[in-house]
C-alpha cells in the first residue's frame, strides 16, 4: 500500500484552483448580470449642463491673477 504523496497533492492542488477558478468566474458573470439588472431599473441620469464658458473664463482669470501675484512677491524677495 506504496501512496504516492507528491502526486496526491498535485490532484489536491489542481482541484483546489479549479474550484477558485470556477468560483471566480461565477462570480464574473454574477457581477455583469446584477450590472445590467441595476442599469435597467435605476438608469444614470444625465449631468445638467451649466454654461461653461463664462465659468472657465472666469476661474482662469482668478488663476492668472493668481500666478502673477505669487511671481510678483517672489521677484520682490529675490
């Protein structure tokens, strides 16, 4: 009654990452399918558009204000 131990142990390893395999790739397509169930029930809203332009122009003015300030008292320290 010879048991080959390395060999027992390479079945008892590749059926242990079988059974994670499998396991990870139900849990896969679980995932996608409560994905699609959420998008179909509770849809993402579409964002409100606000005017864009005149608030980019005014926070690049604060920025520009900004930079040649912090660039004056820099020079003004040198």
């Amino acid at each position: 009654m010879e048991i080959n131990l390395v060999s027992e142990g390479l079945k008892f390893m590749v059926l242990g990452m079988l059974v994670v395999f499998v396991f990870l790739v139900i849990l896969v397509q679980v995932m996608k399918l409560q994905a699609k169930i959420i998008n179909k029930y509770f849809p993402e809203k579409a964002p409100d558009v606000a005017p864009a332009a005149s608030t980019n122009a005014t926070q690049e003015a604060h920025h520009v204000a900004a930079i040649v300030a912090a660039v004056s008292e820099f020079r003004k320290q040198s």
